[in-house]
C-alpha cells in the first residue's frame, strides 16, 4: 500500500507541476510580454521572437514531465527498475541541461542582433546555472543508479 501511496503522490505532483506549467506558458508569459508592449511600444516586434522563443523552452520540460510519469508508473508496477530508472534519470538530465543552454544561446543572440539588454543575460546566466546544477544532480544519480546495477 505504501509503494500505491507514495505513486499516486508523486503522480499528483507530476500533474500538478505540469498544470502550473501550462498556465505560466499560455497565459502569464504572454501576457507578460503584452504588458511589456503596452508600456514599451518601441517593443512591439520583440513579441512575436521572444514569445517563439519561451515557448520552445518548454518542449523539453514536457517530454521530462512525461519521462518521469514513465519512472513513476514503472515503480508502481514493477518497483524501481534501476536500470530503466537511470537511464530515464540521464534523458531528463540532458534535456534539463540543453533546455538551459538554447535559452542562454538565444539570449546571447538577440543581445547581438539588439533585441535584448545585458541586465537580462545576467538573469539568462542564473538560468543557466541553475539548470547546469540540476543536470549535475540528475547525472549523478543516473551514475550511481548505474553503479548499483553493477553491483547486483
């Protein structure tokens, strides 16, 4: 019952986590970027870039929403698959990692091509190292989930 239990948990949570997603990309980001545009209209054709550009970033927070949902229905039917599990753990890791690293990038870009302001690539650079150290965390658990494979 304890291993039902502690699933359905970290389902909800999963569900959750992606609600609030889909409500911070559909309707707090655009809208966001509208008020920037009613305030700033010299803006206004930053929108449309910015908005594709946010947007994508949440692409590879979806497929690792998904991936974890896998590991959580895999620990209710069968336990922890470690095996399976790390190599789960090592795709969210990667896709956390490269989700970072394009949002840098297209920072860095739009500064050049002066759709952006240096003040933001230091947001841009706390991003990035934060998801860096969530990759981090992920591929050493994926490492040492491998580790205990190994070792059965």
């Amino acid at each position: 019952m304890k291993k039902d239990h502690l699933s359905n948990s970290l389902r909800i949570v999963l569900i959750l986590l992606g609600i609030a997603t889909l409500i911070i990309y559909a309707l707090l980001i655009p809208q966001f970027g509208r008020e920037i545009v009613a305030t700033n209209p010299e803006f206004s054709y930053y929108y449309l870039p910015w908005l594709l550009v946010i947007w994508s970033t949440v692409i590879p927070l979806v497929i690792s929403l998904v991936i974890a949902l896998k590991v959580v229905n895999t620990f209710q039917r069968n336990g922890l698959e470690l095996s399976k599990t790390a190599g789960w753990i090592k795709q969210i890791a990667l896709l956390i990692g490269g989700d970072a690293t394009y949002f840098f990038v297209m920072n860095l870009l739009f500064l050049v091509i002066g759709m952006n302001h240096p003040g933001v690539i230091v947001l841009a650079t706390f991003i990035l190292l934060i998801g860096l150290t969530v990759t981090l965390v992920f591929l050493f658990l994926s490492r040492l989930l491998q580790a205990r494979v190994a070792h059965l």
